[in-house]
C-alpha cells in the first residue's frame, strides 16, 4: 500500500492535478483515487508526514485537504487508529406521496433494516406533543427514539411520540411502530410533514457517521386517522448525503 500512496501522490501526479492551491490539487488527486477505486472503502491512509513526503508538499497542505475530503464524507478520522477512505454512501429515494414506515421502505427496495433503540418510555406530554397530539395534560404519551439502519447504513434518527391512548405500552413496539399501530387498528392513514435544511450537531453525527456540521434534513411529521386524530408526532433527523425526498406534482385545475 505504501507502494501505491508513492505513486498515486507522486509531484508529477500532483502537479497534473489541475490548477489552484497545492490542497485543492492534493485533495483532487486523493478524490479521483478513490471515486476509480485505486483507494478503495477501509484503507487507511498513511501518515500526514508520510503523505507530505510523497507529494512534496508541507503537512499544513495534506491536513489542509484531508480536512476537506473528511468534511465531503469521502475520508474518516477515527481517534487512536488513523484516517480511513469511508463507506460509499448509497441514496435512498422516499417519495412523498406515501404513508409508508421505514421498515417497509427499506423492504421494497431490498435492503435489510434494522433499529437500534436508543430510549423507550412513558412520559407526561410537552407543550409541542400536548399541541400537536390534541392531548389533556393528563394522557400520557408512549415516546420512541431509535436510530435507523439500512445494509448497515445508519440513515436516521427518529423520535416519535404516539397518545398512550394509542400505544399504552411502548415496549411492545420491537421492529414497526406502524404495524403495532396496525395490529391495534389505529395505522394512521394520512400525514403532514414539514421539512427543513438542517446542520449535524456532535451527538447526532456521531450516531449518523458524519462529520459534525454535515448536511441533514430535519423533518416533523404529524399523522392522522380517517377521524382526524392525530395518532403520532416524530422529529426525524436524516442524513442529507444519502436520503432523497421526491414529490410529483401535477397542475391544479
């Protein structure tokens, strides 16, 4: 592998790299090493001063552009262990039009999911879930904050809220929410959601595997029964770089 880094950063490489500052040529080369697979997902890069080495440049220049590549999601640090060429991210398309749970999104598409929980329990509702759910200060509400995987993908994060009227229980809940919901007759049938840009905060890109400050899009969704019931609240945060929402839109009479 050293071999290989020697030639893929060599000065006559780099200076072929096209124009501009020494690190955007830097991080050019390193990007088209790996989008044509000479640096493939798992390799580990060798050190700034090793890499400074083969390219000729100063190490302000490769931290310069490895800095870069890590805010693109191409590279990952990982503390006490070096930097490594991430995981190729594959986008998922969600259209709008459908009520749908994660589960059985992935399932369509021919992905495995999974969840992992990161909080189950009954609490007295807040102000936004008193609101949003129509509820009394007196119901409780069953609160459900898992994080969303696909072909060990970590996509989302979801924190949904259903009337204990609904969902008692929420530790019955082991994979679907909605097909809890479904079995206990109270599947909402319609919702609404509203959806805005958003910036990973340091808790939140750590579970998702992105750089802090990442793109993400914060979505709250309010769904309904055919009576017009608010049945569930959710704020979901989802990676930007690997989710697409998708609206078709027709012309209004």
């Amino acid at each position: 592998m050293t071999d290989d880094f020697a030639s893929i950063l060599s000065p006559e490489r780099l200076q072929g790299g096209g124009s501009g500052p020494l690190y955007v040529k830097l991080r050019r080369t390193l990007e088209e090493a790996i989008r044509a697979g000479a640096l493939g997902h798992g390799d580990a890069l060798p050190p700034e001063r090793d890499i400074a080495e083969f390219a000729t440049v100063s190490r302000v220049t490769v931290r310069k552009a490895i800095d870069e590549l890590v805010a693109d999601g191409l590279l990952v640090r990982r503390h006490g262990s070096g930097t490594f060429v991430a995981k190729p991210v594959s986008k998922v398309e969600q259209r709008l039009s459908q009520l749908t749970s994660f589960t059985e999104d992935m399932a369509r598409r021919g992905m495995t999911s999974r969840s992992e929980w990161l909080h189950k329990g009954i609490h007295t509702p807040s102000p936004d879930e008193m609101m949003n759910l129509g509820l009394a200060a007196d119901i409780k509400v069953s609160r459900l904050s898992r994080l969303r995987i696909a072909d060990d993908q970590p996509l989302a994060i979801e924190n949904a809220s259903v009337s204990g009227e609904f969902l008692p229980d929420p530790f019955v809940v082991t994979t679907s929410l909605y097909a809890e919901l479904e079995r206990r007759q109270v599947r909402p049938i319609r919702a609404v959601q509203r959806i805005s840009a958003t910036n990973m905060k340091e808790a939140d890109a750590h579970l998702l595997g992105v750089p802090v400050g990442a793109a993400g899009l914060s979505i709250e969704r309010i769904s309904y029964l055919g009576s017009g019931r608010a049945v569930e609240f959710t704020r979901s945060l989802y990676r930007g770089d690997a989710y697409d929402f998708v609206a078709e839109l027709t012309i209004g009479a």
